[in-house]
C-alpha cells in the first residue's frame, strides 16, 4: 500500500466516523427540544413544572437532561406519551403559553403592574390562587365587558379594593411576580372567570349572587 493510498483510506475511516457520531449526536439534540426552542421557552416550560413540584434544577433556559427527566415525569402523571417534549398536549396540560401570546405582547411595566395587584389582592394566599387573581385581571382585560388594558382593568374606580386603600403601593415580592408571568404566560386556574372575592369579607349583594365556579383558598372565583 503506498502512503497515499493510507492517507486516503485514514481519511475515509475518520470521515465515515464523523458522520456516525454526528448523526447521534443529531437526535440526542433533536430529542431534548421545546415548541420554540428559544431559552425563554425553556425558563418558562422550568419555572411550571418547578412551581408544580417536577422540577428542582436552576431555571437556567437551557433544556437538558434534568429538565427533560421533569417533563417525563409530569406527562406520565398526566397520561401522556412520555417521550420528554414539550409539544402541543403537555404544553396545554401545563397551562402554558410557548413562543408567543400574552406573554409575547406583555411590556416589562404590565407584569410589575400585575404583580402589585397580585401582591395586594392575594400576598398570603395558595401559589395557585395567586396565578388566579391574576388570570382574572387577564381575562377582563379580553373581555368587552372590561377595559382592554391591564391598568385600565386594575385601575377601574371600584373594581379592586388594593387600589383604594393603597396596597397597590406595596412592592411586590418574587412570588407575585412568578404568579403574574404564569398567568401571562396563560396559565389560568379560573377557566375564565371575570370575578373573585372573599366570603368572609365581601359586603356586595350583587357579588353573592354570582355563582361560584370554585375556591381557591380564601377567594371564591366566578365567571360572570
């Protein structure tokens, strides 16, 4: 064999292996994506399944093997097909929003308003009734019955009494803001409800005879 025949076939060898291990390395990447694939996707798909106790890792944006393990876990709890994507099914079983939606639409000013008002209203309650209060600000904000912003909602005359006796001025703490990403992000325990108080505290005649969707914590939710 002359030496450049070696050559040739040592190249040959290398470039057939290159192609093997690229490949797999190809479908382990493949295998570890979200709809979007973008690290805000990613920080949003961790921050839920952590918020719902599947995740414990850094909510980092990047979908490794820890992350994908979570939504395995979660999608078996679910019944659905385990294979570690975050698609169409597990997304919306998440109750999340990838790659667009509210979130895509909401200013760095909307979610600390939001937040506030989640702060005042809601600081003490369930994690869940928090997301709650914020979907209802959400949904009024997509009905006609309602302003079409997030401060004209929140600063109605009447509508929230955090605005009338000041806690709207209270800063929000860390857990007031997951609640109003999650809730942006599309997240709404309520299922459409326009409508919360609290028994305990509500004086309103009108208010009592909405009928009560569910309960939260201390907060009735209603839809209309």
């Amino acid at each position: 064999m002359t030496k450049r025949k070696g050559l040739l076939m040592v190249a040959a060898v290398m470039l057939v292996t290159a192609l093997i291990f690229g490949t797999a390395a190809v479908a382990v990447s493949a295998a570890n994506i979200v709809k979007g694939d973008t690290a805000e996707n990613n920080k949003t798909v961790q921050q839920r399944l952590a918020d719902l106790g599947y995740y414990a890792g850094k909510v980092d944006g990047i979908f490794g093997p820890k992350t994908r393990a979570a939504v395995k876990s979660f999608q078996k709890k679910k019944g659905l097909v385990q294979d570690g994507i975050v698609g169409a099914k597990t997304e919306k079983a998440l109750g999340i929003t990838l790659g667009g939606g509210a979130k895509a639409t909401a200013n760095t000013a909307d979610t600390a308003l939001l937040a506030r008002c989640i702060h005042a209203e809601a600081r003490g309650e369930p994690y869940t009734g928090q997301v709650a209060v914020g979907a209802v600000i959400l949904n009024r904000v997509k009905s006609s019955k309602f302003p079409n912003t997030i401060s004209g909602v929140i600063y109605q005359p009447g509508a929230f009494t955090a605005v009338s006796d000041g806690q709207m001025n209270l800063s929000p703490n860390e857990t007031s803001l997951k609640a109003a990403r999650d809730a942006l992000n599309g997240w709404d325990p309520t299922n459409g409800c326009l409508y919360y108080y609290n028994p305990a505290t509500a004086t309103s005649k009108w208010i009592w005879s909405l009928r009560v969707e569910l309960k939260i914590g201390k907060h009735s939710f209603a839809r209309a």
